[in-house]
C-alpha cells in the first residue's frame, strides 16, 4: 500500500487498483456504472442473483458528496469497476431517501450516546463490475 498525501492507493494482483476518488473522470465512470446497475435496467434474475442499486445520483450529487468525504474506486487501468459512496453527517439532507436512516442514529444509542453524536461514516452505494 502507498500513502498518497492523506489517502491510500492499493495495487491488487489483478491489476485492478483501489483510490480515493482522484479527478472528474473518475465521477463520471462511477455514474456510468450506476446507470449499469440501477432496479429499471436488471433482469428479475440479475437482481436476485447480483442485487441491483436503487439510489440514482446526479454527478452534482457524487461531485458535492465527494468534496464532504472522498469516494473509494476500483480501478482497471483508468476504467472505473467498483466504488464505495462514503456520506457523514454533513449529508445527512442531500438524499430525502436517506433522511429516515440518518434520524434514526439520532435514537439508536452505542456506550450512551447516540450514534449520531459520534464522528461516523454512513457507506453509501457500493457497487461492482460484473
């Protein structure tokens, strides 16, 4: 693994290579795999047998969530073949969708304190390549 300023890139053996989020292109192929995965576009059987995303983003929506925390991609050479959507309390109120799982870390309590009281993380969307 390398340390590349704050965040890390791992090469796999299969030369498929794990980043943060780098530049525009690598939002714009995160939206060309969603579009890949959406419910509306699978087969009954591609949904039962690989699962299917149901969230759709705008690049605004990837580009504003990224500036808050930076996305994860997968790589291969330059084609984007995985990601992990990373989302904190700063938005909470983007997705209206979303809200609901976000109030209900404000009731769900961990050592006394609720959820929401603590520096988290929500994993968003996480999607890969057939």
């Amino acid at each position: 693994m390398d340390l590349v300023g704050s965040a890390f890139v791992k090469k796999l053996p299969e030369m498929i290579t794990i980043t943060p989020v780098r530049h525009e292109a690598d939002l714009h192929g995160i939206l060309s795999l969603q579009q890949a995965n959406m419910r509306h576009v699978l087969s009954e059987e591609e949904k039962n047998e690989q699962g299917f995303l149901s969230l759709e983003h705008t690049f605004a929506d990837l580009d504003h969530m990224n500036c808050i925390e930076k996305h994860i991609v997968a790589l291969d050479g330059e084609t984007v073949v995985g990601y992990v959507l990373a989302m904190t309390a700063a938005s909470r109120n983007l997705f209206p969708l979303l809200v609901p799982m976000f109030d209900l870390f404000d009731t769900l309590h961990y050592r006394g304190r609720p959820i929401s009281g603590y520096s988290h993380m929500v994993i968003g969307q996480v999607c890969v390549s057939k």
